[in-house]
C-alpha cells in the first residue's frame, strides 16, 4: 500500500476539458512533487512545492496548473491538453525539500487525451 | 539534457544469475538514489549513497558509489522473478531528482 494517494487512478478526457489530479499525503511531508512518465521512460519532474509555495516549475506549458492548498494536498488542474500530455502523472512526497531525502510515490493516474 | 545515463537499458537475467547495472555521469554527482519501478506500478525508493566509495548492502543487493562520485552500481546476486521491473539512479540535488533512463530487468524462470 503506498503512503500517497492519487486519485483517479484513470481518466480520459477530450482536448477541451477542464480535469484536476489530486495527491493527498499525512506523512507529515512538507515537499511535494508532480512527475510526468511516458511509457519506458524516466519520470519528468514538473514541479516542485516546498512548504506549499511553488518552488520548482520545470518550464511545463500553462495548461498544466499546481495548486498547493495544504501540506497534505496538492493538485494539477489540466486545461486544453494535447494527445502527446497522454502519460501517467506521479505524485511524490519527502519529509523537506531536499535533494538529500528520498521520495514517496504515489500509484499515479494514467491520462489518456482524445 | 540528462545528466546520469544507465547501461545496459535492457537485462535479460536466468533466474539464479547475477547481473550489474551502472550509472554514469560526466560531473561530479552531489549524491545518488535507487528506485526500483515494477511493471505497471511506481518509483519504490531502495537506498541513498552519499559518501565516496560508499558501499551499502540490502540482503541480495549491493549499491556502490564510486570514488569520483562519477558512477554507481547495483549488483544484485540469485536473481529472482521478484527482481522483475525498471531500476532507476537519480542524481538527488537541491530539492530536485533527475532519473537516469532505467534498466529494465527480465528474469527468465
């Protein structure tokens, strides 16, 4: 069972929806991460927040948007995608913002654009 | 551009063999993790290497950073079906892990 919860764990959507991703963590985690894995390839960082502020933006283009509510929650709200965002988005946690501490990873929600 | 590349991408093991898979990098790394990634699952953080020559040891496997903190390996003894899926090193710095492209490990019973 992993420590941080993605849901949903599928979702289809059409290239002019408005979706929204959600990680939910209670380790007590104060960094939080959004990944991007294609099929057979590494996970992309997105982005990083650190103490609920945006710390972090890989350069991703503005239809992918983070929101940090809490130090449990985070989200990705998705608008106007392409067929080539298709991917699995993880979600990651580490007690602080450090590269010196090792990540807990959600299951990820697998997104397919028609 | 990545900056730790894995060889081989591919292993296909016998059950029972060793293998070893290595992680390289042009610059000096500031410290290495392991994830191991099963098929259709996620990152499953193994161990952290921290220290130059560093050798750590999980039961059948064996992580080494090497003395430049140029490289790491992971060699893992009596392969078995459970071995099955992606190893990953990524470069741990600042608040950020950068992944190396994997070696996808097959065992064959």
């Amino acid at each position: 069972d992993t420590e941080v919860t993605q849901t949903p764990k599928h979702l289809v959507m059409g290239m002019t929806n408005k979706k929204s991703l959600k990680c939910e963590q209670h380790m007590g985690h104060r960094a939080m991460y959004w990944y991007k894995q294609k099929a057979k390839k590494p996970p992309e960082l997105m982005f990083v927040y650190s103490y609920e502020k945006l710390s972090i933006n890989e350069s991703v283009p503005s239809r992918f948007s983070p929101e940090c509510p809490n130090s449990s929650l985070l989200n990705l709200h998705l608008h106007a995608l392409q067929p080539e965002d298709s991917a699995l988005y993880l979600c990651a946690s580490s007690p602080r913002g450090l590269g010196n501490q090792p990540q807990h990873f959600g299951d990820g929600t697998r997104l397919s654009i028609l | 551009g990545q900056q730790v590349m894995q060889i081989p991408q591919y292993q296909h093991v016998q059950e029972g063999e060793d293998f070893t898979t290595y992680c390289n990098s042009s610059t000096t790394l500031s410290n290495i993790q392991w994830y191991k990634q099963r098929p259709g699952g996620h990152p499953v953080f193994l161990i952290q290497l921290v220290k130059s020559g560093e050798v750590k040891k999980q039961k059948r496997l064996t992580f080494q950073f090497g003395e430049a903190k140029k490289n790491s390996s992971l060699h893992i003894t009596a392969t078995q079906t459970t071995d099955v899926g992606t190893y990953f090193c990524a470069e741990a710095a600042g608040n950020k892990l950068t992944f190396g492209g994997g070696t996808r490990v097959l065992v064959k019973p």
